[in-house]
C-alpha cells in the first residue's frame, strides 16, 4: 500500500507544481491515504475488501462534489447567452 500512497502523492504533488491547481493537494492527499485507511478499516472493523470500497467512494465523492462546485461556479461567471442578445448576421 505504502508504494501506491507516495505514487499517488508524488504524481499529484506535481501536478500541483505545473498546473498550479491547489485542490489537488486534497485530492492527491484523499487519494493516496485512501489504501492505508482501507487497511486500518479492514483490520479494525473487518470492513469487507480491505476498506477500499469505503474509502475510495468518499474520495470520489468528495471530489465529484468539488468538481461540480467548480461547474456551477463557473457557469454563474460565463453564463449561456440568450438568442434575444445573440447579434444576427
């Protein structure tokens, strides 16, 4: 698990670095725990398939819900025009 985790961190970290999108520090953060709380969750609690099914889908939907606070948002700055306003040629 603990190859996969620095993986995941390195490939986002960089990510971050390049494109200069600070939100995927959560989501390389969210990503790369997510095998080690699935373990945890797994010798713990017995939680089926290691965890991973619990963990990955609140990754998931954590960034889901952040993708599409960023769509909604974006789309009130840059909203459709309407055909009245469209100029006609």
């Amino acid at each position: 698990m603990l190859p996969f985790s620095v993986m995941v961190l390195i490939s986002f970290t960089l990510a971050v670095y390049f494109l200069d999108l600070n939100r995927f520090y959560i989501y390389g953060f969210m990503l790369g725990f997510a095998p080690i709380l699935g373990e945890w969750l797994f010798q713990e609690f017995g939680i089926a398939h290691h965890g991973y099914p619990v963990t990955f889908r609140i990754a998931t939907l954590v960034i889901f819900m952040i993708g599409l606070i960023k769509l909604f948002s974006m789309l009130r700055e840059n909203p459709f025009p309407i055909e009245e306003t469209v100029p006609q040629e």
